[in-house]
C-alpha cells in the first residue's frame, strides 16, 4: 500500500470516524426508540456501540498518524491552522470515547432500568461528537485546500516551500 509508504495514512484514515460520527447519532436514536418501544431487544443497542468502538478506535488512529505526519506539514501550513486542526482532533476524540464508553456501559447494563438513560447520555454525546467531528474535517479540509498541505507530498523542491496564501494566520 503505497499511502502507508509515502506517509499518507492519515488522510486515508480521518474519512472512517468523521463519517461514523455524522450517521451515529441517527442510529442510536433508532435504536432506542425501537428499543422503548420494544420493537427491538435491549441487545440491539450492541449495533450502536459497534459503531461507537470503532469511530473511536479510527479517531485514535486518525490523531496518531495526525501527529507523526505534522512535522512534514507544518513546514507549509500556517502553525496557527495545523494546531486548530489538532486540538480540534483530539477534542473530537475524546468526546468519542466519552460515547463510546457511554454507550458500553448502557449495553452492559441493558437489563436493568439505568440503561436507558445512559443509553440517551450516549446518543446526545453522539449528537455533540458529530458537531466536533464536523469542525475537525471543516479545519483539515482547510489545511488541504486553503493552506496546501498535500504539497508536503510533492517533490521535495515543492514540498520546501511555502504556499499557504492566508496570511491571516500569521
């Protein structure tokens, strides 16, 4: 896999968790109201938490390979911008652990009447986590096409030299 070699994991990898977080919210309301309405076992909610544990695991990814990849951009990117991006990404990925969490506990406890409301605590989390998820894409989507990071993958000639062209963040 070439984007392994050539440093390129992160954007290969911040696609899974910011589109987990985006459709969560939306399935875990589903379930619970199914669930409530008892259309659907307790179980069910396993479905949510899967979702959960894996936006969170591909979000640790996401902000692991972030980090071993900043060096290499941050030589074109405003330093402002590139550390917008990264606070943004690691508050998304705490708050999907808080989900993630939130929601384990709330299926490990689908037998007792305590599970719903965690269950819900889960799914207004999720509702938060898709609004940081949505920020943490909006900034890296700005250091891609605003501020040119992608050229850190050129030839080392272009990836040398600056191009970002707001200089708002200076």
């Amino acid at each position: 896999m070439a984007f392994m070699q050539d440093g390129l994991l992160h954007p290969a990898l911040v696609h899974v968790p910011i589109g987990l977080a985006l459709v969560t919210p939306f399935v875990a309301l589903m379930v619970l109201v199914a669930w409530r309405r008892g259309s659907w076992p307790a179980s069910s909610w396993a479905v949510v938490v899967m979702l959960q544990a894996v936006m969170f695991g591909f979000s640790v990814a996401a902000t692991r390979t972030g980090e071993a990849e900043e060096e290499r951009v941050e030589r074109i990117v405003p330093e402002k911008a590139l550390e917008e991006h990264e606070e943004a990404g690691e508050r998304f990925m705490w708050v999907a652990g808080v989900e993630f969490a939130l929601g384990a506990v709330a299926w490990g406890l689908r037998a007792s009447p305590v599970s719903v409301p965690v269950a819900i605590a889960s799914t207004l989390v999720a509702v938060g986590g898709a609004a940081f998820a949505f920020r943490t894409g909006a900034l890296g989507g700005e250091l891609v096409y605003r501020h040119g990071a992608a050229e850190a993958w050129r030839s080392p000639e272009v990836s040398s030299t600056p191009v970002s062209g707001d200089e708002s963040y200076d």
